[in-house]
C-alpha cells in the first residue's frame, strides 16, 4: 500500500475565500491516506523534514477541517475565516505528530484544530472578551450545547452544568449574563425619549472617584481662599519685597534671576536672596496666621 502512495510533490495550500464551494472542489481532489501511507509519511518528515510529506498530510485532512468548522458556524463569524483558523492547527497538529505513538493524525490533529477555531471565536466573537480563565473558555463553548430553553437556566439547570464542568454555580450564572449581554460602544448616545434635552453616552454615566460635588466645592473654595490670603499678604509687604516675590515667584513668564534684580536695584545678588528670603517668612507667616 505504501508503494501506492500518492507521489511526493510541492504543494500550495489552497486559499480560503468566501467561495467556500470553490475551496471545497479543490481539496476533494486531494486523496484520504490510508494507515501505511501515513506512517510513511510522517516518518519521513520527521526524520528527514520533507516539507513536501507534510504537505500532504495536511492536504489530506482539509475536508475535516472544514466539517469541524461548520460546527462553530452559531457564532456568526465568518466560515471562511473558522476553516483558516482550522487549517493553522491542523499544521501545527502535524508539526507535532509522532508517528510511533499508534494514532491516526486526525485523531492527534483534531484537538489542535479545535483549540485554533476556540481562540479565534473568544478572540472576534465580542469587542470585550468574555472568556479569559480556563473555567471561562469551558463554560463558553459549553453552555449552549447544556441548555434546555431559550430561558434562563434555572437552579437545577446551573447546579448540573456547573458539576459537569467543575465550575462554580456563581461562575455560570455570570458566563450566562455575558453571553446574553450585547457590546455597548462607550460614545454611543442613549434612545431618544423625544425631548430636547442631549440623550447622555454610556461613558458618561461611569462612576469617577473624584467626582464628589462636595469634594469638588470644597477644593475650589480652599483655592480661592488661597489666593485672597496670599493677596493680602502680598500687599503687607514694601514695594521693593514684593515686587521681587512677584518677578521671582509669581510670573508665568520671563521670572527673573537673582542677578538681574541685583543689577536693577544696585546691589549684590546675595542682598536679593536675603530680601526674598525675608520676605518669604513674612508671607508664610501670615497666610498660617489667617
């Protein structure tokens, strides 16, 4: 049987578009192997890394990708798109096949191949991934396949699933909520209810630690109160302190430097520091006193 085998060549693995009859004609023309043709394939790849051996191990086991594919076609992702993610683990399924263990390859290939599909649907199925943990992705891809009714699941219902899985009650209530829950863009605005008034954005009703009116109140009057106390002290000192605070300290621009105050006034840069410094105590110590 061996010597049947169909001749080694190099292969292109067909392209996947949305003619899915088209890919479907094209891989039917790819021969099932059999048990010998399989082992000698695989032996060969894995001794001598023929790529062309395993291109045609892959070949053969296209249409179980695609069947498995059908399977998630519930998700309302693109099929075409299913099948490429399939095909990836089927490669990956061959790159790792160990001919002397006693499977078939579609028996080894097959958890690869879901495992592809699996993270491909939890990656796109949502904006927000709903499934993060292992007990997620189990509850995901199980879930509907457990329940009875379009209804809610009821405690019996969560009690069994939850056994099933070895996964908590709490945990499929809460997977039950996500997948019965839509995405809600955060800049979308809310249904008109036919006033003139803006409808709010979703993100506008998320909750800010900082946004307490009284906290906000009260940090605007502490500020304004800062400024009145500082005002006043400013003008309990001579011209000459105050302007030096007010050119060192208090503009936003151009604030001069201690040598050119000394040029101004015709002193030495070190009369100006103990001006300013002097001036500082007298201010601190009344804004402390009001």
């Amino acid at each position: 049987m061996a010597q049947a085998m169909v001749k080694a060549s190099t292969m292109t693995l067909p392209a996947v578009n949305d003619d899915l009859n088209g890919y479907l004609s094209k891989i039917s023309a790819f021969p099932v192997l059999t048990v010998e043709q399989e082992q000698v394939l695989a032996r060969k790849y894995r001794d001598e890394e023929d790529l062309d051996s395993a291109g045609q191990m892959v070949m053969s086991q296209l249409r179980f990708v695609v069947h498995l594919a059908r399977s998630y076609s519930g998700y309302g992702l693109p099929l075409a798109d299913l099948v490429q993610e399939g095909n990836i683990g089927l490669m990956k399924a061959v790159k790792r096949f160990d001919p002397d263990v006693g499977v078939r390859l579609i028996s080894f290939a097959v958890h690869w191949i879901r495992a592809e599909i699996h993270e491909y649907v939890i990656r796109n199925w949502r904006i927000v991934k709903v499934a993060t943990t292992k007990a997620q992705r189990k509850l995901f891809f199980k879930l509907r396949s457990s329940k009875k009714g379009l209804g809610w699941f009821s405690q019996a219902e969560a009690q069994a699933v939850a056994e099933d899985l070895g996964v908590t009650e709490a945990q499929v209530y809460e997977m039950e909520s996500r997948l019965t829950s839509g995405d809600m863009s955060f800049d979308a605005t809310t249904a008109d209810d036919g006033t003139e008034k803006r409808a709010l954005r979703p993100a506008e009703y998320l909750y800010d630690d900082n946004g307490d009116p009284a906290v906000a109140a009260e940090s605007e009057n502490y500020a304004n109160s800062q400024v009145t106390t500082l005002t006043a002290g400013m003008e309990e000192l001579d011209d000459r302190s105050r302007n030096i605070l007010q050119r060192r300290w208090l503009n936003d621009d151009n604030k001069s430097t201690l040598q050119e105050l000394a040029d101004e006034y015709s002193v030495s840069a070190e009369r100006i520091r103990q001006i300013e410094k002097a001036a500082m105590n007298k201010l601190k110590a009344h804004m402390l006193d009001a």
